[in-house]
DNA sequence: TCTTGACCTTCCCATGATGGGAAGCCCTAT
DNA sequence: ATAGGGCTTCCCATCATGGGAAGGTCAAGA
C-alpha cells in the first residue's frame, strides 16, 4: 500500500512517516518505477508500534532503542523496562513541576475577587521582587 | 546597568532577555555611543514579573497579555483571573495527558519481569496491533 | 486514448523557548 | 598600549510537527 493508506490504518500523518523514514526509523521499499514508498504487512505493524509509543510519549530516541529491542529476541526484559521506568521518571518530574505551578496559580486566582476593580493580587505577586 | 547584570539579577539569561526584547517584552535604552542595552530599575521591574510569569508557566503571548494588564491601572482583576484560569486549565489537561500515559506504563512496567528472560508484556503491548 | 483528479514526491519554511558559538566592537584596569 | 572580559549581531540547532509549492504518477471514466 501507499503512504496514505499506510497512514490512515496507523493514524500517523503521511508527513510524520516520511519523518521517521528520515531519522531511520521506518524504511519502507519503493516502487521501482515511481519512487512510491510500499508499505507492507511488517512496515504496517512496525507503524502501530511507533504510533504506541509516540502516544506514551516516548521520545524518538527511545523509540529507536524499543524499535531494537523488540527486533532483538534474546534481550533482557529488563532492559525494555529500565527504558520504561526511565521515561516514567521523566514524566513523573514533568508532572511535579506541572503540580507546583497549577498549586502556585489556584493559590493566587482564589486570592483574586475577579470582578471590576482592577486590584488583583495574582498581578501584586508577579510584580513583587524576588 | 548592562545586560549581563540584568540577566544577573533577573535570573533570566542574557539571550533570552535579548530574545524578549526582539518580540517586544521589554525595550531599554542603549547607550548613544557603543549601542549598548542599559536597564534601570524599571526595566529590572519589568524583568522580575517576566521571570516570574515565565517560571509559572505563562507563555510568552500570555505574558505580553499579562504585562499589558499590568501596565493598566484600570483594567479590571477579572481580566487577569481570566488568562490565568486558562493556563491552569491548559496546565490541567496536560497532567491529565501525563497522567494517563504514567498510569499504563506503571501498569505494564509492573506486568513485566524485568529480569534476564526475553518475554516481556511492555513490548508485546507495543506490538499489539489496535 | 486522453483527460481529470487524487495521490505521491521532494524541498523549503515555521512553530516555541532556549542554547551554542563565531566574528568583531567597547570599556576598564594594569 | 595591551589584555581580558563584556557586549553586539548573526547564524544554527533543538524536538516533533504541520503547511505549502512545484511537479511526477496512476487509475477511472469519456
């Protein structure tokens, strides 16, 4: 198939499939002729797997490295999971930092009448010195 | 005082300061001879709220916005609860994003073994077709 | 057989906020 | 006067993604 059935089966954008063609992740063949890229039945699958991983928010290069782990039938599970627990951390810290912000705002929006007058003490702070 | 004071002060680093400056955040004078940026405590002022807004997590449209309200003695403290929920809003559906992917990868990281053995349920996720 | 329209190709550019680095100017202390 | 540190502008890179232009290919219908 093309490119675009490729893509509407994997619910990845024809652009993002010529991207990772780009970076090595999927090559798929072409048509001798026309210089179509073929999507088979294993480009297919290699493309639900991406599109997995894209939607945990793994990044390219961790797809890269799962792309090779699944490929190699004699790795350790444990070295899928450091990669998984590595990217848990990430989002764990990505999620902190995400709490203290909202926690920091809501303190402040609570403070602020929110009506007319133009005191406001969410303004107040960000314009107090350190 | 020159940039590198600023950026200092402010805790912002002097490219970033410049790069507020290019998209109209902050303009100081320039000394006549040498074109170079001086910031008074005005400016230094304006720098603060910026940091301030920046590490809150404002974006820079935003914090043009959020400066413009400053700047307004009269505008009414709706209006800044207003951009403000907003981001908190924005801030909360990217925790919940965050917070789904971290749920099934604990899930699937606590489903595999994590030891020598090849077979491992992340993987295999992975792999499943949809 | 020819045309039309949908699809494909490559190439360039843009995003947002940030950093790196080069080439060259300015100022101050020795 | 010279050295060194700070300043300037300019260009490039990040990461994953989309937009769009110019042009090639293919299949269906007249």
């Amino acid at each position: 198939m093309n490119i675009g059935e490729a893509a509407r089966l994997s619910g990845l954008s024809a652009k993002m499939i010529r991207y990772y063609e780009e970076i090595g992740l999927i090559v798929p063949d072409r048509t001798p002729g026309s210089q179509y890229r073929v999507y088979g039945t294993h480009d297919l699958h290699r493309l639900g797997f991406i599109r997995r991983a894209r939607d945990l928010g793994f990044s390219v290069e961790q797809m890269r490295t799962l792309l090779a782990l699944w490929q190699d039938r004699d790795r350790a599970s444990a070295d899928v999971k450091a990669v998984a627990l590595a990217h848990i951390a990430e989002l764990e810290r990505k999620q902190a930092a995400i709490a203290a912000m909202t926690k920091t705002l809501k303190d402040l929006v609570s403070a602020c009448h929110g009506d007319a007058r133009p005191d406001c003490p969410i303004i107040e702070d960000f314009a107090a010195g350190p």
